[in-house]
C-alpha cells in the first residue's frame, strides 16, 4: 500500500468510527476541479446517483454520513459536503375550485389583485416579449386553456430520477408555499364582496382538496396572465406528492439558467442554508438571470431559503387593502411585497381555484420583471423596488420589514 493511500485509509476508518447514523444516506458534494470521483466513491464505499458535472457537483449514498476533517477533504479535493434533505408539503386544507362558462380562457386577468397592482394598464407598454420565465414547480397542465400559447420546453427532474425523494429524512419546514390556512380564513374582508362588478356572480364555486400536482398549474397562470407574451418554461422538481429535495432543485435552477431563463420564479423555500442551491443561485446570477422567490408562510422572520440569499427578489404578501398576510414571513430580506390573499389562477382538468400564499405572490413579480426586462436589459431589480408603493404605515408592527412596499407594475414600466 502506498503511503498516500494508507493514509488515506486511516483518515476514512477514524472518521466512519465517530459516526452514530447506520442507515445509506444521501450525500452532496463538491469536488475540486482535478478532484478523482472514483477515490471518492472507493474510499467513502459510495454510489453515485446523480450530478452536475460542470460545477464538479456530486449526489452520492454512503453508507453513513462521513465528517470530512480538513485533512480528508484536501486529500479526496472535497471543497464541502451536506446531506441531501428531501422535504415535504404539508397538508393545505380547502379551497375554493371555480367552473365557469366564460368564453374567455384568462377571465382571472381582470381579478381585483391584478387591478391592485395595475397588471392590466403595464401591458400597454409591455407584454414581456422575448423573455422566457422559468417557474421551478411541480407539474402543470398543458392542456389548460388558460396557459396555450405560453409555455415553451422545460424539463421533468422528477421522472427521470434514480432515486425517491420519499427516502429521505423530511423537513418540518414548508417547502411549497401556499398557504395551509382553510380557505378565505386569511382574508380581512370578503373577496366576494369586493367587486362591483360581480365578478364571480356567474360562477360556480365548490371546495376541494389540494393535491400537490396543482402548485405548478396555479403559479404558471398566475405569471401568463401577468406577462401574456413572455414563453414559461416549466421545471418539475417537485414530484406528485410535493415532494423535493436539495440536490433536485439545485439542478432545476442551473439547468434553467443554462437553457434560456432570464426570469426564474421559485414559489417554495426551506430553512436550510444550502450549499448545493446556494452554489445553482451564484450561477444563475452570474448568467444574469432575474431571481425571485417566495418569502414563505410561517409568519416569521427567521430566514427561509433560496428567498435570503443575495441578490434574489424576495416577496412577502399582502391582501386588497395593502394590509400584510397573517401567515405571510417579513424581515430584513424583503425586497417588495405583492397581493397573495385570494387569488384566483389556472388549476388542473380545465378549472380555475381561489388560493392564498406567497407562492402566488411571487409569480406576480416575476411576470413583473419580464414586462421589464423585455425593455431592458438592467436595472429589472432596482425598477421593481424603487417604483414600490410604501405601505409602512398600513403595517405600523412590521415597519422596514416589508421592503420597500406593494408593487406597482405600470409604474415600474412607465416610471411614474
């Protein structure tokens, strides 16, 4: 044996025998550049299941979850590892399931939240064209009438996977975020009651259950009806029963900033600090990809990610009356807020659902930031904010924690 290999050998039998777990578990790591794969998998008894080969990032089950001493990590060129945390979506509750006879397909576009934020006056001046918006999700309905014409090619990362993420330990965190709540519980006034122009009055309303496949087919309508004439690529991460994983939605964001993305909408979140997704955000930025995400529902401050890191849009949810969600996160990483209390978007089979959360929130700005960003190239972020409307004094208890206020889409295009 040669005295690199046995010593080797004696980093890996002292650093297996401190460990306690005795099940596989599933590992991330990154490898530096000259880093060998295969000393890694010999010497940790590893298999690899998946990869992303040009960040030299790696999915491996190892028999037990290794501590990598710095002598270890140089020695194999492993830069860091994590486990692979797979989480779940809780139950959501009822909420409301619409049919409806309208000849128009994106009837919802005329709601009063996309009135609120004068969605339909900006498309005057924009409609997003040329921009592609990738929406990392669940599945979606392309067979909806409300979405034909506005999805472009994406990518399943669920179907073709070689392992489940049912296996994995589940996190208690939320990691889709729409709202748990029952429904129109959030609402501080009565959605129904808002329109003076009945505008559910021919409409019949039903309740149901939520299934996870129906979070991608509500985010994806929520942006078409926002930026009619930008493309959505869909790219499922998350699988039929809302299930996820680190390493998958790592993937899903590089494999979206690398196939055409200039907007990427991410309507979930964890309260794992990542170093796999955090690795994918840094990528995507450095393509120029507008970053959005969901602020999460757990009333909170306490930092929810991919939405804290730098550089992402981070949008909270507030109701008609600029008034915040009782479930809705607030805090220092808040860049806008966006109304989120009832909002009525494309579900499953041909219907339309009345839903709640900052899963629907987010998908607003992202169609906010493709109306801009098909005028110009820069400035997408600092236009979103700074055209905000304050609502601070709305919001006396959560003062300089909502950002810089409720977007304003026409007066972000217009600039007044």
């Amino acid at each position: 044996m040669t005295g690199r290999r046995w010593i080797l050998s004696f980093v890996l039998i002292f650093t297996l025998s401190v460990q306690a777990s005795a099940a596989p578990v599933q590992v991330i790591v990154q490898l530096k550049s000259n880093s060998l794969l295969g000393n890694v998998l010999n010497l940790l008894d590893g298999v690899l299941l998946d990869s992303i080969p040009e960040a030299n990032i790696y999915l491996l089950k190892l028999p037990k979850l290794p501590i990598v001493s710095s002598l270890l990590g140089n020695l194999l060129g492993i830069l860091w590892t994590e486990p692979n945390v797979g989480v779940v979506q809780p139950p959501s509750g009822r909420f409301g399931v619409l049919q409806t006879q309208s000849p128009a397909a994106d009837w919802y576009k005329y709601q009063p939240a996309f009135q609120k934020v004068r969605a339909q006056q900006a498309l005057a001046y924009s409609r997003g064209e040329g921009v592609v918006i990738a929406d990392i999700n669940g599945l979606v309905d392309y067979a909806h009438p409300a979405l034909q014409g506005h999805l472009t090619g994406g990518s399943d990362f669920v179907s073709g996977r070689s392992y489940s993420a049912a296996d994995l330990n589940q996190s208690s965190s939320s990691f889709l975020d729409q709202s748990s709540s029952s429904f129109l519980d959030q609402s501080s006034s009565n959605f129904l009651d808002q329109s003076s122009s009945s505008f559910l009055d021919d409409r019949m309303l039903a309740f149901a259950d939520n299934p996870a496949y129906s979070h991608g087919t509500l985010t994806v309508g929520v942006i078409a009806a926002v930026a009619p004439a930008a493309m959505i690529m869909p790219v499922r991460a998350f699988d039929e029963n809302g299930e996820a994983d680190l390493f998958t939605l790592a993937k899903a964001i590089r494999y979206s900033a690398k196939n055409g993305a200039d907007v990427i909408n991410m309507s979930f979140g964890t309260m794992t600090d990542s170093k796999a997704i955090r690795n994918a955000i840094d990528y995507a930025k450095a393509s120029g990809v507008i970053l959005v995400a969901s602020a999460g529902n757990n009333n909170t401050s306490s930092l929810q990610y991919p939405a804290a890191y730098s550089g992402v849009i981070t949008v909270a949810l507030t109701d008609l009356n600029d008034i915040k969600g009782s479930f809705s996160n607030y805090g220092s990483t808040i860049e806008v807020t966006a109304p989120g209390v009832n909002i009525i978007s494309a579900y499953p089979q041909g219907y339309y659902a009345m839903v709640s959360g900052t899963s629907f929130s987010a998908p607003m700005v992202a169609g906010q930031a493709a109306l801009i960003r098909s005028m110009r190239s820069s400035g997408i972020t600092s236009s979103i904010t700074s055209s905000s409307i304050n609502i601070d004094w709305k919001n006396p208890a959560y003062a300089g924690r909502l950002g810089s206020g409720r977007i304003d889409i026409l007066r972000s295009i217009r600039g007044w």
